[in-house]
C-alpha cells in the first residue's frame, strides 16, 4: 500500500506546476491531422490524372498540338507553295512586308447566334460614347454657367462704377445749378437726392418716389440725361462759372460715357454726341 502511494505521482510536485506551456501562435497540428491531409492532396492529384476528359478537351488538345507543328514537305499544299519559290519562315508579299506566322482559327464554342457578340460589342461601344457626351455636355453647361456668372459679376461691379461716376457728376451739377441761383432741379435725377428730409415734406418725398420708379430709369439712361444736362442747361456757366469746375464736370462727362460704353455695349459716338458742345465751348 505504501509502495502504491509512493509510485502514485504528487500533483503537488514541480512536476506539475512547474510546466511551461506551449505559448506558439495556432494550434499545434497533430500527426493524424497532417497524414489525412497528405493522402487526401495525393487522392485530388490522382483523380486528375485518371480522369477521362471530355470529347470537346480530346479535340481542344489535338487542335493545339497540330497548329504549333508547322507544316512538312509531304503536305501537298506546302510543296506546291515551295515550287512557287516560297521558303519556309518567308513573309508573304513581294516586298516581304506581309505576315509570317499564320493566320489563327477563331472557332466559336458558344451556344449564341452569329453576329450576336459582335453585337453587344457595338452597342457596349455605342452606350460608351454616348455616356462620354453627357459628360461632355455637362462639362459644357458647367463651364458656360460659370461663364456667365462671372460677366453678371463683372456688370454687376461696372454698374456700381458707374453709379458711384453718375453720383459725382450729379453733385458736380448740383453746384454749378447752385452757382445760377437754380433751386429745383428740371429732372429729378440731375441733382442728388437728399437723405435727410423734414417731417413737413414727408409727403412730397413719397409722391416724388412714387414718380421716381414709376419711370423705371436706369443707370444708362439717366447719364445720357444727365450728360445732356450738362451741355444744353449749363453752358452759359462758361463766362462766369469756375473754370476747373467745368473742367472736372466735363471730365466725369467723358468717363461716364466710356463706361457706358464698355458695361452697355453703347458705341462711344453715341455717347459723346453731346460732350462735343462741351469740348468746343471749353
């Protein structure tokens, strides 16, 4: 009993708790596992070589083999080229320019109709070139818009030019009408509108509003009115008006017009019209 004891090992013991435990990444692969995988590969490679292959691979296979061995002199055809002075490996042609190697066997192993890939080729192509329009086209209508948002900008900012011109013309006008005695302006636009008006003239200021925009004026034709106040009202101010005054009036006259001309498409002929009167007076 003792014995027994004695040779019954101690799990207690560094035996036991002292093992170092297999820490290899994966599992570790049994001998069993490794033997039924080897004979089971072996069994695929066997299966593949005792396999009776179809009639349509039998036929694939003596197909390749006779179209890579080139042709012999028993063949009746090939003597006859040789009597005709061809040489095996000679381009065709007189100037040697032409194929060599003949020209392959394309043979159709598919159950569709003739012409029938040929056909979905043309219009896979067909559906191509038409997507490539619509990019084309949209491409286009991308770049037309931002075309022609960049010339609103661009008039956008040249009416505002031009407006800040006619505002400084006007006070110019303003001045030499002050300079006659003049009180009320004969168009409303000539002079500047006042910002600030008493509560007594608060009705007149909605009903010359009311004028004001039920004429609908532009920039445009306001300053074609504007220049030909300057020429016809104001010329007598030429003998006793300040001369470097007239000069500048004359000068804002002139890039009024040039303005106009280039944000309007106004010809300048048309606009200067009524600046000669001023250059000849002055």
């Amino acid at each position: 009993m003792k014995l027994n004891m004695a040779e019954e090992e101690d799990y207690m013991s560094d035996s036991f708790i002292n093992v170092q435990e297999d820490i290899r990444p994966g599992l570790p692969m049994l001998r069993q596992i490794r033997e039924a995988r080897r004979k089971e590969e072996k069994q695929q490679e066997a299966n593949l070589k005792n396999r009776q292959k179809s009639l349509k691979e039998e036929e694939q296979e003596r197909r390749n083999v006779g179209l890579k061995n080139a042709l012999g002199c028993e063949n009746k055809g090939f003597a006859l080229l040789q009597k005709m002075g061809y040489k095996s490996g000679q381009a065709l042609g007189k100037s040697g320019g032409g194929i060599v190697e003949p020209i392959p066997l394309n043979i159709k192993t598919g159950k569709s109709g003739i012409g029938h890939e040929a056909s979905l080729k043309r219009k896979a192509e067909e559906k191509l070139e038409s997507y490539r329009k619509k990019i084309h086209m949209k491409n286009q209508a991308e770049e037309k818009a931002a075309e022609q948002f960049r010339m609103r900008l661009k008039n956008k900012q040249d009416e505002m030019k031009l407006e800040g011109d006619l505002r400084r013309s006007q006070r110019a006008c303003q001045q030499l009408d002050a300079q006659k005695n003049i009180q009320v302006p004969r168009e409303a636009w000539y002079w500047l509108r006042l910002e600030e008006e008493t509560e007594e003239d608060e009705e007149e200021k909605e009903q010359d509003e009311d004028e004001y925009k039920s004429e609908d004026l532009s920039v445009c034709f306001g300053t074609i009115s504007f220049i030909g106040c300057l020429s016809l009202g104001n010329i007598n101010t030429l003998s006793c008006g300040n001369p470097l005054l007239w000069g500048a009036v004359l000068f804002f006259a002139r890039c009024l017009a040039a303005s106009l001309a280039s944000a309007h498409q106004i010809p300048v002929a048309l606009l200067l019209m009524t600046t000669k009167t001023l250059s000849r007076h002055y």
